[in-house]
C-alpha cells in the first residue's frame, strides 16, 4: 500500500507565498503521474498541477503562471509552489500518484488564505 504524506500548508495572507510537500512510501517511478487536487468546503475536488513520470506538467487555468509543480526523484517527494496566493486558493490540498490501474491519495493539508 502506498501511503503520501502531504505538508506545508497553513495561514497565509493575499500575495503571500506556500511551498506544499507530498513525500510518497514508494519511488515516483512507479507512477504515471504525480498530481495536487483541491478541494474547498461544499465544492468537488479539483485538479491543481500535474506532473507526468516524463516530466510534462498541465495546471488549472486558474493558477497557471502562479502555481509551479516539481519533483524529486531521489527523495520521493512533489512540490507545488503556490505564489500570488487569493482567498479563492483557501482549500484542503490533496497528493495523488496514478498508475495504470489504481491511484492513491494523501491524508490533505489545509490552505488558508486570508488577511
């Protein structure tokens, strides 16, 4: 079973910056491709940032040119860099790794952004 542990989040006022983490038990390798969902209260959960195993990335049209998605392969881990933060940003932040057949998800790190 693979398990991702997301951190990073928290309060941050409008224009301020976050870099969320998602550490996974298993190599990226395994994966097809690494993604950030988000969800806010009363709304479904909505892609964020992708990464695929070839490095190519995608992102919602709503933070694209502020959002940025990375990954490390030696230490397991994916990023999303959150600038320009809005209040509409505020949401519970999820880690997804897809394979062929199954994806899994993280446990979510709350995002609030607020003044």
């Amino acid at each position: 079973q693979v398990q991702l542990v997301e951190s990073g989040g928290g309060l941050v006022q409008p224009g301020g910056s976050l870099r969320l983490s998602c550490v996974a038990s298993a190599s990226l390798f395994n994966f097809n491709a690494m993604g950030w969902y988000r969800q806010a209260p009363g709304k479904q959960r909505d892609l964020v940032a992708k990464i695929r195993s070839g490095g190519s990335t995608n992102y919602a049209e709503s933070v694209k040119g502020r959002f940025t998605i990375s990954r490390d392969n030696v230490k397991n881990t994916v990023y999303l860099q959150m600038n320009s933060l809005k209040p509409e940003d505020t949401a519970v932040y999820y880690c997804n790794a897809e394979t062929s057949r199954s994806g899994y998800w993280g446990q979510g790190t709350q995002v609030t952004v607020s003044s």
